[in-house]
C-alpha cells in the first residue's frame, strides 16, 4: 500500500517544478513576431447600374428566406427539406467540427507539450561466469538486482515569440473559415432547389401548352381531311397537316424527359430517393410568381452578407498568421524540462523519502545557421498571403459582378415576357381566324400551317421566358448572398448525426452551440484553456 504521507514529502522538488512552469507562462507573454492582420482593400461601386430600373429599389433586405417571396409552398417545403437532408451540406457542417477539434489541438499546444507519467519495474541478473563477475571473488554482491521507478515528466518550449499563439490565430481564422464555407454552401443549396423546381415547372408548362397545340393541330388535320375527301383542297394540305402534328408529337419526350432527369437532379439535392420526390412535388403545377420589386441594398452590404467574401477574408487572415509562425522559427527557442518521481532497488522502498528524485533544466537552441531556409520560408508565407488577399479582392469584384449580370437578366426577361405575352395573344387569335376562314374556304392551309407554327412557338417561348424570369431572380438573390442566415449558427449536422458521433468518439463541448461560435477578430490566438 502507498502511504500518503510519504508521497507528499518531496513538496520542495514540485514547489520549485511549478516555479519554473509559472516562469515558462510569464515568458510566454512576450510579443508575437510577424505581422498582425490587417483586412485587404477591396473596391466597390457606391450604387448598382440597374438601381433605378422598373421593379428595384435600393432598400435594404438580409433576404433571410427569400423563397418565400414566391408564395409556393411547395418551394418553400423542398428548401426546408434540402437545408435538413442534403448531403453536401451535411459534409460541410462536419468539417465544421473538424475545423474546431483542429482549434482545439492549436490551443493545446500553449501548454507543456510533452507530459506523462512513467512507471517501470525491472530484474536484472548477471552472469557468474563473465565479466566483471569472473574477476571477483564468489559471494562478494548478490548477481540480481531490482529496480523500481515511477515519475512524472515534461517538457515546455516557451512561446517567446509567439509563434504557438500565431497557430491559434489561424486555426481561429481557419475555424471561421469553415463555418462560412457552410453558409455559402447553404446559400448554394438553397438557389440550386429553387432554380430546379422553378425549371421543373416550367418544363411542365411547356409540356401543357404542347399538349394544347396537338389537340389544336389535330383538329385542323381533321379539317383538312374532310375538305380533302370533298375534292375541295389537294393532299398536300392533309400532309402538311400531318407533319406539323407529328413535329409537335416530337417535342412532347423531350419535355417528359427533361422532367424526369430535374425530378432526379431534386431528389439529389434534397438526399433522397427519387420514389419519393413524386409526392413532394405532386402532379403538374405553375411556375412560381415572382415579386413585382426586389430590395438591392448598396453594393456594400455584400462585404458583410456573402459568405464567400467572408470565407475568402478568413483565408487571408489564417494565412497572415502564418507568417508570424514562420518569422519566429528564425528566433532562439526556449524549453523548461522537467520531472519528479521516486526510484528504488526494492519496490517496498519506493515512496521512502530517499528514494524521492528530481530534475529541471532549461535549454536554448537556436537554428541561426540555416542557409536561408527560415528566410526563405519567411518569403514563401508572405507570397501565399498577398495570393490570399488578391484572392479576397477577386471575390468582392466577382460578387459585384453576379448581382449585376443577374440582375440585368433578371429585368430584360421581364421586358422579354411582355412582348412575347403580346405576341401569344396575337397568334391565338391568329389560329382562331385562320382555321375559321380555312373552312369556309378564304385561304389556303398554308396560312392556317402558319399560324398554328407561330402559336406554338411563341407559346413555348413565353413559357421558359417566365422561367427565365424567376430563374433570374434566384440567381439575383443568391448572388446577393441571401438564405445562409436559417441555420442559426449552432448546429451544423442533424442531432442524430452528432449522436452517433459521441457515441463513437468523446467530443466534450465541442459540438455544443458555445464551442462552435468563433471568437471575436481581435480576440484570435488570445490565451484559453485547453479544450479536454
């Protein structure tokens, strides 16, 4: 049995152990090298070129759930579905608490970064016959020998410079990072379901009205046989009736087609089997209205919604910390070693006070001899910065540019509907009039032939017009960087996802809503406990 009171003897040898680590922290708090981050510039224009169109207004929106300004509730349902089931984001959130056990291991590393408790027990019996044995006389020391030992060690390179604390700064950035890149992607989710069902509808819509163009075309084929049973037309009238009902014939597998592979492209995106989309999406419906405005905001307000400008900001500032990492291991560094234990030829012995041991010692090294390789590294990290930053300002120029070209589609596909809306009335009548005067005998079919060619063209063109038009507006809204807000900030993946994850692996805190939420920009690679 271990006797307490012995254990507690060598007081003197952990007081002056626990001097040198409270030395080590005060050292660590010197000034970190390299530089600190500062947010590239990035160019923007005060106000959009389109700002005074017809249908825009330059108010503000956060276009927290901007599908809803459709007024479907089929959409409304298939985006909620996605944000909960699709797969991709599901990954995304994941590496989500990737990123924060990386953090976790980055702030480890502020502390002693060797530690462990030792044990070992071991006998030892020597040779009669060899040497030194040989040589003394028999009898003279007993040939076996015990030894026992247990003993606590560690080892702590001072962060004199820095550069650990630089690490944290960039896993902090790195972190951030990560939950951006799981908001652009929810942003993503979210414009490409809109973007399928309002192509699914469309195709569904022009399927209709060619279904009302065959019945159409059918009846004037039949007119045209009787007037051709009649002898009053030739037989070319009733051929070219048929080969205009067969090219509409023609059209009808592309649409159901097309239909089919978007139902596919949704149960993809929603994470589900494509049986089940049927009852989701249900029988033939519309394309979904659009708003009569939309809310532009000024082009600033991008900085600070799209998460792929703040995802590309957090990469150069995950790599402006680098820079310090590199910048310090040109500096000397510093390491406190130290342990205490006990040590004994008999494990009896073990805790008595004599057997108590200790040792500390302090190290320097510095690799000043290094044929510009530190340097060199130095350089290296410094580059991939000034890549990073005219990367963030490409992101700001890009992003501006996608409001733009979606919005310029967006209001000349308005104009476009209401031409063509002109031009359909103007061929229903058409086809009206023109199998109307066939009939009775006032023109030839060629005018009826004609006239129901215009119809169905104009019909089907109206139709992915308007899709084009709510398209546009998805695309309008997803380029300003709307719909990421949903998810709250505190939970990445499904509740039974991270359960089955605890099961399998001790994550503490890390997957609560406080571990998750990144620190303030000017708190990164501050001092903090250890995530245990």
């Amino acid at each position: 049995m271990i006797d307490i009171a012995k254990l507690a003897r060598p007081a003197t040898s952990m007081t002056r152990c626990l001097a040198l680590l409270f030395t080590g922290a005060l050292m660590t708090g010197c000034a970190m090298v390299g530089p600190d981050y500062e947010a590239p510039d990035s160019e923007i224009n005060q106000e959009w070129a389109e700002a005074t169109g017809e249908g825009v207004t330059t108010n503000t929106d956060n276009y927290e759930q901007w599908w809803q300004n459709f007024n479907d509730p089929v959409l409304n349902d298939l985006i909620e579905r996605a944000h909960s089931q699709n797969i991709g984001l599901q990954i995304a959130g994941l590496r989500v608490y990737e990123a924060r056990a990386l953090l976790g291991f980055a702030a480890g590393t502020l502390y002693p970064q060797s530690q462990g408790i030792n044990a070992s027990a071991s006998k030892t019996r020597v040779s009669r016959n060899a040497d030194p044995v040989s040589t003394l006389p028999d009898g003279l020391f007993d040939r076996s020998f015990e030894r026992y030992g247990t003993s606590f060690d560690a080892a702590w390179e001072l962060d004199f410079w820095g550069r650990f604390r630089r690490g944290v700064e960039s896993a902090d950035a790195n972190f951030a990072s990560s939950i951006a890149t799981y908001d652009d992607f929810l942003v993503t989710v979210s414009g490409d379901v809109a973007t399928a069902y309002i192509l699914l509808r469309t195709l569904e819509e022009r399927l209709a009205y060619a279904e009302s163009n065959l019945a159409i075309q059918s009846r004037s084929l039949e007119i045209a046989q009787v007037r051709f049973k009649n002898g009053l037309v030739t037989e070319l009238d009733v051929q070219l009736a048929k080969a205009l009902l067969a090219n509409t014939q023609s059209i009808i597998p592309e649409l159901n087609k097309g239909i089919r592979q978007t139902r596919l492209a949704l149960s993809l995106l929603l994470g589900m089997p494509p049986s089940d989309m049927q009852a989701i999406v249900g029988g033939r419906g519309v394309i979904p209205t659009t708003p009569n405005t939309i809310a532009l905001g000024a082009p600033a307000d991008l900085l600070r919604r799209r998460p792929d400008i703040r995802r590309a900001e957090l990469i150069a500032a995950a790599q402006s910390a680098r820079i310090g990492m590199a910048e310090a291991a040109k500096y000397p560094s510093f390491r406190l070693i130290g342990g205490v234990g006990y040590a004994s030829e008999y494990g009896s012995d073990l805790t008595d006070t004599g057997s108590d041991m200790n040792f500390g010692a302090f190290t320097f090294n510095w690799n000043f001899l290094n044929y510009g390789r530190l340097r060199n590294n130095v350089r290296v990290e410094d580059a991939r910065f000034q890549q990073a930053a005219a990367a963030y300002q490409n992101t700001v120029l890009n992003a501006a540019r996608e409001v733009e070209s979606n919005l310029t589609a967006y209001l000349r596909s308005r104009e476009r509907v209401v031409a063509l809306t002109d031009s359909v009335t103007a061929s229903r009548r058409a086809v009206e009039l023109a199998q109307t005067q066939y009939r009775d005998g006032v023109i030839s079919y060629t005018l009826v032939l004609d006239a129901q060619q215009f119809l169905l063209l104009n019909e089907d063109q109206l139709t992915a017009a308007r899709g084009q038009v709510a398209r546009g507006l998805v695309a309008t809204y997803k380029a300003l960087g709307g719909g990421w807000q949903t998810h709250g900030g505190d939970s990445f993946v499904a509740e039974e996802i991270k359960d089955e994850m605890r099961e399998r692996t001790n994550w503490g805190d890390l997957m609560e809503a406080e571990s998750v939420k990144p620190v303030a920009a000017e708190d990164r690679g501050s001092w903090r406990a250890p995530d245990l």
